[in-house]
C-alpha cells in the first residue's frame, strides 16, 4: 500500500498531537511532533536562564542541542527526558517566542525534512503544509473554539497532576494564536489544498475516522 506524507496544522491546544498520534498508529506511520520540538528549544532556553526574547543568545544554543523522539513516545533533549517538562505552560509561551527567529525554524525544518523522506509519516504544528512539507499529499487543517481549547489543556494538565487555571489557560491562548497567526516568518494559515476540521463538537474517534477517510481518498 502506498504510504503518503500527512501534514496537520492549527492554533494551540487544537489538539493536532493527539489525532495525529491515533492516525499513526492504526496506519503503522511516524509521528513527529514538530511541536515538542520548538518546546525543546524553549525548554533548554529556560533551563540556561536565558530570556525568550534574546533572539542570539536562543540561536547559539542550537549549535549543542540534540533532539531525540523514541517511537514510544519519550523525548529526549540533550539525553534528559523532557517528554513531561516541555507541556509546562511557560514552556509553551516560550515556544510561541522562539518560533518566530529565523535559525531556530531552519534548524528545525530541515530536521523535520529529513525524518519525514519516503512518506509514511504524520507531521503537526503551525506550518507543516505551508512551508515544511508543502509536497504533502494530504493537508490538513484543524480547530476548534477557545474555550473547548481552553477546557482540553486544563484537563491535561490535571491529568498530568500539575495545577491548571482555566482562565489563565484561555488568556494564553488567545495570546499564543495572536502570536502565531501574526508573527513575521511561517505566520500559523491555513495551505490553500488543506482540509479544515472544526473538532469542537467532535470526540477523538470522530475526528480520526474523519481522518481516516481522507487518507484513504489519497492512497
């Protein structure tokens, strides 16, 4: 069967990660999470006490900095596992920041190019169909309405056993989709050939049986 390339964008906490990694799975695909890859990047800026806002100081870290995904899920930063200190909600500010500067995206796009050659792979974040895989034959396009966002990462964050404010989350993100739609270089759009998915209203499983049908159309 042929396997092709999938590429799913939009705002925060729209929750692209989580269909992405169920897709991949029932299609036996990698999933790369470009977006825990940015949170690398802000987690090690944070770690150093450097601020998101030094543009050079974020770029020099980048010449020492390893980023490993175990096919289970785990993520490594420099061999530390990271996979639960990169969700923390500064660190999800920080990422936001430090997307916007021109050598951190070409250091992580041409990662993200490389792991995804010969297909079979799922890629999600901001800018996956418009600048990282804009060959990818299928593109989509999900969201969902602040507040169900909003809801979804306060659950997780509980889950997770860390303290969560609702309207402290809504706040962020609002201000993350402000950031992203608006900053200079790969602004969060949807690709012209990319298929919209409201997923307010849906449950995982519609959402990925949706999905499913589209890879299907294109295989």
């Amino acid at each position: 069967m042929k396997k092709i390339s999938i590429a799913i964008d939009g705002p925060a906490a729209a929750g692209k990660s989580t269909i992405a990694k169920m897709v991949a799975k029932k299609l036996n695909y990698t999933y790369i999470d470009t977006g825990a890859m940015y949170r690398c990047v802000a987690y090690a800026t944070l770690k150093q006490g450097l601020a998101f806002e030094d543009e050079k100081a974020v770029s020099d870290l980048l010449k020492n900095m390893q980023i490993e995904m175990k096919p289970e899920g785990t993520i490594y930063l420099n061999g530390e596992d990271v996979t639960s200190s990169i969700r923390q909600n500064e660190v999800s500010m920080g990422a936001s920041i430090v997307s916007k500067y021109q050598a951190v995206r070409e250091f992580l796009v041409e990662k993200q190019r490389e792991m995804a050659q010969g297909g079979g792979v799922i890629l999600d974040g901001r800018d996956i169909g418009t600048v990282v895989l804009k060959d990818a034959e299928l593109k989509i396009y999900q969201i969902a309405s602040i507040e169900c966002r909003a809801l979804r990462r306060h659950n997780e964050n509980l889950e997770r056993g860390m303290a969560s404010d609702l309207e402290a989350i809504k706040k962020e993100i609002a201000m993350r989709d402000e950031q992203d739609m608006n900053r200079q270089i790969s602004p969060l759009k949807k690709a012209d050939d990319a298929i919209e998915i409201d997923t307010s209203e849906m449950s995982l499983e519609e959402v990925v049986s949706r999905v499913m049908a589209l890879v299907e159309s294109k295989i």
